[in-house]
C-alpha cells in the first residue's frame, strides 16, 4: 500500500493486519450507521492473506499466516435496490497481481454474496485509469459498462446474479473451504 498509484486508485492508505481489524470492529460499532440485520450486513470484507503453499502444502491455517495482501469488499448502499452490492477489490502487495488472485477473490466474494446474502445485483465504480480492474471486472467476471462519471473519472459496471453467473461463481469458488472469523 505505499504506491501512490494504488492508494489513488483504491482511496486507501497503508494498514497493518491488527490495524485492518480495528478498522473492522470500528465500522461494524459505528454509531451514524444502523444495526445490520443479521440476514443483511451493510458491508462485508474479506481479508486477502498470501499462500505460503510451499512452506506447508498441506497444513495451511489462515491464523498462522501474517501477510496481508490485500481486501474485498461489498457494501449493501442502494436504497432503491438494498440487494445490489457494490464490490471493491485491492490487492496491495508487488507480485500478487497478474497471478488471478483479484478475479479468484472477488468469485469467492460475489459467491458468499449471492448465495449467503441472497443479493441479486453487483455494480463496481472504478477509476477510468484503471485498466486491470476494469479489465477483471469486464473480461473475466462478464461485467457490463452502463455510466461514466465525468465528475470522479470513473466507470461503472455493473451483472445481474442470474444462473449463468451462479454457474460461473461455482466454478471459480468450488475448490475453496470456508473457514469462519475467530475472535479469540
């Protein structure tokens, strides 16, 4: 996160992993923001922690592993349509782009969203400049343009959770094990 670049890109600045969730617990105990439902929540982040595969192929715990790399996010914002989440990801670490993980993260993401949350809409805003984003969003996850914001020089893209997307989010995201937050 010390590119200028990708904070430009991302409006975020450098956390550690213990400041990421800090930063977690202090939007979740937001006073200006209702409750979420426990059938709905505004928000939801996915942590993107580095694989150490090599290290330990075959013995890989989440909670042994430092190195943040990165995040996905959905918020629930559209009060027209309160099932449209609209999706960020980030990945902040020199190497971790061009490898896959974006496109695999934001499956993992849209998956546990439409199937968990029951959303029906995704839409993603993202800077004009931003090739590889919009390249993720278009090319691989079938996201279409509908705006440009003269304004904040941003696309916005936009898919329907319909059952071809299901289908597709299935096979991005079979192989994965959901594994739960622990607070302790």
């Amino acid at each position: 996160m010390k590119s200028p670049f990708l904070q430009e890109m991302t409006g975020s600045e450098p956390l550690t992993i213990d400041e990421e969730y800090a930063m977690q617990q202090s939007w979740r105990a937001d006073s200006d923001k209702p409750p979420p439902s426990s059938s709905s929540p505004l928000e939801c982040t996915f942590i993107v922690l580095a694989k150490d595969r090599q290290a330990r192929p075959n013995d890989y715990d989440i909670y042994d592993n430092g190195q943040m790399i990165g995040d996905v996010n959905f918020y629930l914002n559209n009060t027209e349509n309160p099932l449209e989440a609209e999706l960020e990801v980030m990945l902040a670490e020199d190497g971790a782009s061009g490898k896959g993980i974006a496109t695999e993260v934001l499956a993992l993401m849209m998956h546990y969203a439409a199937n968990d949350v029951g959303v029906t809409d995704f839409v993603a805003r993202i800077k004009e400049v931003n090739d590889a984003s919009i390249h993720i969003f278009t090319k691989k996850l079938g996201f279409v343009e509908t705006e440009r914001s003269q304004a904040f020089k941003e696309v916005t893209l936009r898919r329907k959770a319909d059952n071809e997307l299901r289908s597709q989010l299935d096979q991005l995201a079979g192989h994965a094990v959901r594994t739960e937050y622990k607070t302790s």
